[in-house]
C-alpha cells in the first residue's frame, strides 16, 4: 500500500512539473483599443456659447468600440478658461485607453487674443540672461480678463523644458490705461504663484501689440523677469 501511495505522490509531481513547464514563458497579447478624436486637440471655443462636442471614435484590431467610450469632460462654455475633455474605452480584456482634449472658452472679441512671441531677459541679483523667442498663449476669458500662459514667459517650462507645471499662468485684467493688475495667478511647481515686481508697471500697447510683463517668482523677489509678448498670430 505504501508503494502505491509512493508511486501516486510521484506521478502528481510529475504532472505538475511538466504542466509548469509548458507555461513557462507564455504570456498574453491584448489588442489596445485606438482613440481618434474628431477635431482639434486644442479646441478653441466661443464664450457663451453651447458647447458641442466633437467626439471621438476607437477601434480594437478592426472592431469599431467607439460605443465603449466614456466622455469625462469639464467644459463650462458660460465661464472663459481652460478644460479638458477624457475619452477613455475599454477593450475586451479590461485594459483601458485614454485620449484627452484641451478647450479653452474665450472671448472671440478680445483685443489681445494670440500666441505670441515671447522674449525674455532675466536679472537674477544682478546676474542677466536672456531667453527666447517661445511661443506663449494669450486669451480674453471675459470682463477685459485675459489668460496668459506664462508670467515668465517660458522661461522654466519651455527653456528648461520643465514643462507646464513651471509656466505660472495668470488672469490678468487689461484696464483702461493699458497697465495689467493681476486677478489670480496659479503657484509654480515650487509652490509660490508669480507676481509683478515691486515699483514696476506692466503694459500694453496697441500701436504695436506688444504686451511687457516684469515678473518675479513670490519667493524670489531679487530674480526679476522682463516679459515681452509680440507678434500676435491668430487662435484659430
């Protein structure tokens, strides 16, 4: 009897070793679904004005999923700024997919609307360099508010290529006399937001449609940054 057990226990040990060995290896292929938005990505659109969703479409392999897609969107069309749109699908093994769009709600009659060129020179307690040119965001959000993507003008987030997060944008209110106040200024990844420097005025000029910034990081007040924006070109 105690042989017959033996030889039962080896023979199990063997099946399983065996069917070990013939998994060794072996891994799964999945089919990622393929999200393809219709439209821009960066989608300018009209304050006030209903929004309406371009949509997205996804395929797994040559099935067409797009009926999977959940829309995550944050779009407010009656406030000026900056959202996103989150297509997400799902394929048939549960692995999910994303493609996000930006909207930016603004003004279409805001006098300041562009990307601009940006040129900066940097004063840091004494030390000057300069910057440029990068390609920065301006947009009217409503009330004579703008949005600028950089108070630094990329200095950080392009030339540094730290990316967005070191841009430190800002509201900025255009006033009557053509001098900027700040409305609200988002913090740097470090922490502090911008502000304009102590004894300066920041300005537009029409003529030439030349916005100046003269900048510096709140937690740094002896690192002063001159912002020039110039060169509009159109939105859209």
């Amino acid at each position: 009897m105690k042989k017959i057990i033996l030889i039962a226990l080896v023979a199990v040990f063997m099946f399983s070793a065996c069917s070990d060995e013939s998994s060794m290896g072996v891994s799964k292929v999945t089919t990622y679904a393929v999200l393809k938005m219709k439209g821009n990505a960066n989608l300018f659109w009209p304050l006030n004005t209903p929004f309406v969703d371009p949509g997205c479409s996804a395929v797994e392999g040559p099935t067409d999923i797009s009926s999977k897609i959940v829309v995550t969107s944050t779009v407010n069309a009656a406030k000026g700024g900056k959202y996103s749109i989150v297509y997400e699908a799902e394929n048939s093994d549960g692995f999910t997919a994303s493609v996000t769009r930006t909207v930016y709600v603004y003004d279409e009659t805001a006098a300041l609307n562009g990307y601009y060129a940006s040129n900066i020179v940097r004063n840091n307690a004494g030390t000057v360099g300069a910057r440029g040119p990068y390609t920065i965001l301006v947009y009217g959000i409503g009330s004579g508010n703008y949005y600028v993507e950089s108070m630094l003008g990329g200095w950080y987030s392009i030339g540094n290529a730290y990316g967005p997060t070191y841009a430190g944008p800002a509201v900025l209110k255009l006033n009557a006399d053509n001098t900027f106040s700040i409305v609200s200024a988002s913090k740097l990844a470090w922490g502090y937001p911008c502000v304009f420097t102590s004894g300066t005025t920041s300005t537009y000029n029409a003529g030439t449609k030349t916005i100046v910034l003269n900048t510096n990081m709140e937690d740094v007040p002896t690192m002063k940054f001159t912002v020039t924006l110039n060169n509009p070109t159109s939105l859209n």
